[in-house]
C-alpha cells in the first residue's frame, strides 16, 4: 500500500463489508497484535496479505519528524524542507513589523521580479497578447507598470503629491 489509504485502493464499499466506520482506526482491524480483516470477500483477503509485513507496534500512535523523539512542529518540518541562504538585503524594508501585509506581499514580489505580467504570461501561452491593460501601446512589463506606463506615472504623481513630493519620477 506504500502511501496510498484503504480507501484510494479499495473504495468505500469494501471498507463499509469489512464493518468499518468511514473514521475507523486501524486498531479496528488488530487482534492480539496480529493483523485481523474479516475474510468476507477477495479485496477484503488482498489489503490481508498485504499489511501482513507491516509491523504491529502496541505503543500508541505519534508523529515524529526526522528522528524517533523528536515531536513534530511546523517550524521544524519548513527548516527541513527550504533551502538555506542568507537575508536578503532588502529583508528588513519589506518585512517590518508596521506593514502592511498585502503591501508588503506586491513590495516583496516586486522586488524578486515575480508579479505574473502579460508579457510573461504570453511567453508561457496564457494569454496571446502583451499589450498594456491601460491602452497605452506598449507591452506589459514589470518594468512597463511601475515606471513606464503614462497612466501608472500620473498615480504616482498623485501619490507623491499627497506626500508633499514635487519631483520628475520617470525618465
């Protein structure tokens, strides 16, 4: 069975003739530490003759992670699973701890050069055309959004205005 439940092999049915509740625990099916499947029927037989390697431990169920003794925890299992690297230069102008999380999220995306763009859409065939969303003749670029786009640049105007800055911001 290697990974796979009861139910993905075999179905409902056959846990239903085998007079198992859909929340059974295994220890349903343990006799005496052996394993025990009613013999009624031949898919009930062949989940018999396959657990029949498993080892029957009669300690209670726990979870550990990596090695015996060490309980699971979330923050444990990521460490395990990233990749290590330095931070980020940048770390600390998107992750401080006024933000705002949706701004932060579009900042950190941003920075990485990870917002899904026209122009990288079309290039993976999602969409057939790059053009700007705002009609301004160009293609949809990161690049085009944040700095280049004649709409963008008059939000931008209007934020630093707001702001009491009076400044070209693009070219």
């Amino acid at each position: 069975m290697h990974g796979e439940s009861i139910h993905a092999l075999y179905g409902h049915r056959v846990i239903y003739d085998a007079g198992l509740g859909r929340l059974a625990f295994v220890k349903k099916v343990l006799r005496a530490g052996r394993w025990c499947w009613p013999p009624n029927f031949e898919d009930l037989i062949e989940i018999q003759r396959r657990v029949q390697d498993i080892p029957i431990s009669l300690s209670p169920d726990s979870i550990f992670w990596e090695t015996v003794g060490n309980s699971f925890s979330t923050k444990m299992a990521w460490q395990g699973i990233r990749s290590q690297s330095s931070e980020a230069l940048w770390h600390n102008l998107v992750w401080h701890p006024s933000r705002i999380p949706k701004h932060a999220f579009c900042l950190w995306l941003a920075i990485l050069a990870a917002h899904k763009t026209r122009d990288k859409l079309l290039a993976i065939g999602v969409l057939q055309s790059a053009s700007c969303v705002f009609y301004c003749g160009a293609m949809e670029s990161l690049e085009h959004i944040y700095f280049q786009c004649p709409y963008t640049e008059n939000i931008w105007k209007a934020v630093f205005a707001k702001c009491n800055i009076y400044r070209p911001i693009f070219h």
